[in-house]
C-alpha cells in the first residue's frame, strides 16, 4: 500500500514541528527565568538544537497514524487459525460445550479480524487510519485484536514488539519516498501470507535524499 506513505511522512512532520516548537519554548522560558545565561549553554544537553527533530521513542508514540497502520496490518494480514492452546484441566464454556483435559483449542481469528460487528465498516479492506481517535492502541489485546493473545495470558512481549516496528516503520518512511514490491504480481501472496514468512520477491525502495 504504497499510496500511504505520504500520510504517514506528513505526520511524521507535524510531530517534529510541535516537539521542536516545544523544546524552543522550554529553553525559552530557561532563559528568561535566568537559569541559562545563553543558547550555548544548551548545547551537549538534552534540550541541544540538534536533537529537536529526533526520530525519539517519545516522537514516534505521538505519531497515532503510524499506530493504527501497524494495528490495521495485523489485523489485515493475521492467519485465520492461530493462538493453539492446550487445557490443562477440564473447561465448561458458558454454552455448555466442555474442552476436556488434554485437549488442544485453535482460534478462529478470521472471524474475529473480519467481523464487521467488530471492526466496523468494510473488515475485508485495508484502512490504515481505521483505529485513530479510538482507544485501540496497536498494544492494545482485546477481544476484537487477538494478534497478541488477551487477558492475562496476552503476550508481555507485545509492547517491545510494536514499539520496534513502528520505529522501523518510521525510519523507513523517513528514508524513503516510495517503496513498492518488486513483482507486482505477488501482491495477492505478500497480503494472504503469514507476517514473518518470506516472498520470494523483492523490494523498490525510492529515497528521498536528492
């Protein structure tokens, strides 16, 4: 979906701009206050000129957009069975259906990611902005996102993994101006794969260094 990338790259911007306006206006204030004598007291510290357009965690968790990119491409692109889990003991669910001990339970997480009660309108397409303004972080395990399991056997490891994609994900955008598959003919394949399998396909990627 390489039409997004010009969304995501303004976003990028508009929270840079506001982090530096910020900043700006901190050493401002330190300033005025008297407890810096100059600019160049800032220098070497955390509030130095040239780290206000820092690509920082802190920057990247303002960016919603990228967010709910990543929380839409899990839901978009997660396999239909998954989440296999083992009873340790007998289970009576609240139908009456009883999972004996030793059995082994597959989730049906198709239904769950392309259920329009629970997604909203269209789950069949791709819409990255799906989840901005709503209270629905890519972190975020819940009965309607189960990329990551829910409750208290959600796996812990979640937050580390989202923040490391979103971070490449905004390096790549930052870097690059267009990235495209190589063989447009093996879009159909990327999209119906697992995350993680490889392509035996290729990536254009386009900079946006002149």
């Amino acid at each position: 979906f390489p039409e997004y990338n010009e969304t995501l790259y303004q976003e990028q911007l508009e929270v840079l701009d506001q982090i530096a306006q910020e900043r700006q206006a901190e050493r401002q204030k330190m300033l005025d206050s008297g407890e810096v004598a100059s600019e160049q007291n800032f220098e070497g510290t955390d509030l130095d000129t040239s780290r206000d357009r820092d690509l920082s965690a802190a920057a990247v968790k303002r960016m919603v957009r990228m967010d709910s990119f990543v929380r839409e491409v899990f839901r978009y692109r997660t396999e239909r069975l998954g989440l296999c889990h083992l009873a340790r003991q007998n289970v009576e669910l609240s139908n009456g259906m009883v999972i004996r001990k030793g059995g082994k339970v597959i989730v049906n997480m198709h239904s769950v990611h392309q259920s329009s009660s629970l997604q909203g309108e269209d789950p069949s397409e791709f819409r990255p902005w799906r989840f901005v303004g709503k209270p629905k972080a890519a972190t975020k395990a819940s009965a309607d996102y189960l990329a990551f399991g829910m409750g208290r056997h959600a796996c812990p490891g979640r937050f580390l993994a989202i923040q490391e994609l979103k971070t490449v994900g905004v390096l790549m955008v930052a870097n690059y101006s267009k990235i495209e598959i190589q063989d447009p003919s093996k879009t159909k394949k990327a999209l119906l794969t697992r995350i993680g399998n490889p392509i035996d396909t290729g990536l254009l990627f386009t900079s946006r260094a002149k």
